[in-house]
C-alpha cells in the first residue's frame, strides 16, 4: 500500500508551499496534512477516522487511521501520526496500534532537525519527511 506515499509526499509539499507565508504555522500545516491524508485515504476506499485511540484507552490518540470498510471489529490499514519534528509521544501512540502501514509524517524544513528526531523512529515505522530528500 505504501508505494503511493512517495508520489504523495510531492503532492503534500505543493500544498503545504502554497499556503500564505503568514498563516503558514505548524498546527496549521499539521491539520492541512492530516485533512490531505484523510481525502487520498477516502480516494483509495478507505474510511479515514482522524484523532482516534480506543475508548477507555489512556495512551495517546493516532491523527489518522485509515478503516478498510464493513470489517468487524474494525481493521485498520494505515495509522498516521503527524508533526513537524518525530516526537516520542507521537511515536509511543503509533506503537500499540495494529495497522498494516504505521507512518510518522514530518514537515519541518530544518533537515538536522528532523534527521536527530528520527532517533524516536522504532521498528515497524515508515518515515516520510515532506521537506527531506526524495
């Protein structure tokens, strides 16, 4: 499922560059992802449920989980956590959840920034930074 993500990481840093530089803040660029991932999601037939972690769960929610359709209990194919840096709370959240494809999206242009953060990164997660190197 996931060779698609290379083209769309082109497609998420036109979008993100075409924001006004003045409202162009993290929170802002991070729920502008998340909102892109949720519609190519829904593209590919899958049900995109954002900010969702288990009832009664006190581990952190996952931004997005991609639900393959009328699978009970639901199955999840794609679980998504987005920030400008990897962030160890982001990646703990990302780790109890069972889903086919895990991925941390990164969006900040400051590449030693990112590549230090990757030290949060386990095993089992894909790393797609927007700004790094294609």
């Amino acid at each position: 499922m996931h060779e698609w993500l290379g083209q769309f990481k082109q497609l998420l840093r036109k979008e993100i560059e075409a924001l006004p530089r003045a409202m162009a803040q993290d929170e802002v660029i991070r729920n502008k992802i998340i909102c892109l991932l949720a519609r190519e999601l829904e593209a590919r037939g899958l049900i995109a449920v954002p900010a969702w972690k288990p009832p009664r769960s006190t581990r952190g929610r996952v931004d997005l989980v991609a639900v393959k359709p009328e699978t009970d209990p639901p199955e999840l194919a794609a679980a998504f956590g987005v920030e400008a840096l990897v962030e160890l709370e982001k990646v703990k959240a990302m780790e109890w959840v069972e889903a086919e494809l895990k991925v941390v999206v990164t969006f900040s242009r400051n590449a030693e920034k990112v590549r230090a953060s990757r030290f949060f990164l386990t095993e089992g997660l894909v790393h797609l930074d927007i700004f790094g190197p294609d």
